[in-house]
C-alpha cells in the first residue's frame, strides 16, 4: 500500500510540481473589465489577442503575475530536484507564496520520505483566468496553465519511481499581491484536467 501511495504522490508530484488544495476560482477577482470612464481597455498591436478586453493596468500586472510565476517555479524545480527542506527554502517560500508553510509542510515530507523530483515541465500556454487589480496595485490573477511533465523523474532513495505517460494538463495558478511589496505571491496551485 505505501509503494502505492508514493507512486499516486509522484504522479501528482510530477504532473504539478507543486499543486495545492482549494478552488483557485474562489479568490477576489473579476472578468476581463468593460469600458468604461475611468479606464477604457484599449487593445495595442503588441498585446495578444486573449488580452484584448483587459485594460493595460490590468495587462501589466497579468504580465508581471506570469513573471512572478515563472520565476517562482524555475526556483521551485531547484528545489525538489535537492528534496531537501533548507532553511534557504524556508526564506524562498516565505517570500514568494502566500500560504508559505503548506509549501514547506510538503517540501518536509518530501525530504523524509527521501522523494526528489528531477528535470524540467514544459509550459505550453499560459492565459487568464480571471485578473482583478485594485488602483493600489493590490489584487488577485488566475493563471491557466497548460503544462506537460515529460522528461521529469521522480526519484525515491536514489531510485526512479515508474510514472505514467505525461500528458498535457491544466494547472490553475492564483497568483496575489498586497502593497508594499512590488511583486506578485503563489497563492494557490490546483491541478485541473487534461488541456
């Protein structure tokens, strides 16, 4: 059973490098705003077609979300490669989630049940899901990622874990930022379906 268990937690493991509990939908956010006086949307050449019906604060900070996130699992996939709970990792996730001890929590067990996970997923697309930004830059976005874990391995006592064929899924992303700070937290990670 616990050879089980440890196969079902890699799957999961690798298909979502991190991937929380909670329904991303949930947080204080809104659709893409309508016009109106105080902030027209105005699409621009430069801006992709998915963004057309956000306004260019709200543009900026989508973008500067996908940045945060990026960026955050670039560090991430560092991390559970080593598959130890360092203190380093401990200041990582306290700046850059929101819920920083359920991230820890699960690096933790990772490191005793001595899971790493090596390599990189690849991101295939990355769109809003719903983007709410305050005049104060404050503000919640959810990212839709699709995303698919081939070439990552799970790694257990130095032992790779079978996993099941990687196929593309969708990973929901809430992504938040509270003034003073300048840059955008994980919140949330839920994986979706197949994308």
């Amino acid at each position: 059973m616990r050879r089980r268990t440890v196969v079902v937690v890699a799957f999961m493991v690798a298909t979502c490098v991190s991937c929380g509990v909670g329904d991303p939908d949930s947080a204080t956010s809104r659709q893409p705003s309508m016009p109106s006086a105080a902030g027209t949307p105005s699409p621009t050449t430069s801006s992709p077609a998915y963004l057309a019906g956000y306004s260019a604060r709200e543009r900026k900070a989508y973008a500067a979300a996908v940045d945060s996130y990026e960026s955050f699992s670039r560090t991430q996939e560092v991390l559970l490669a080593k598959g130890k709970a360092t203190s380093r990792a401990r200041t990582f996730y306290k700046k850059y989630t929101a819920d920083w001890r359920s991230y820890w929590a699960r690096l933790d067990q990772r490191q005793q049940a001595h899971l790493r996970v090596v390599g990189r997923s690849r991101t295939i697309s990355i769109r809003p899901g719903k983007v709410g930004v305050a005049p104060d830059g404050s503000g919640a976005i959810t990212l839709r990622v699709c995303g698919v874990a081939r070439g990552v391995k799970v790694i257990q006592h130095g032992t790779p874990v079978p996993q099941p064929t990687a196929t593309p899924h969708l990973v929901k992303v809430v992504m938040v930022r509270t003034p003073p700070e300048s840059w955008w937290r994980v919140f949330r990670e839920r994986l979706g379906t197949t994308c």
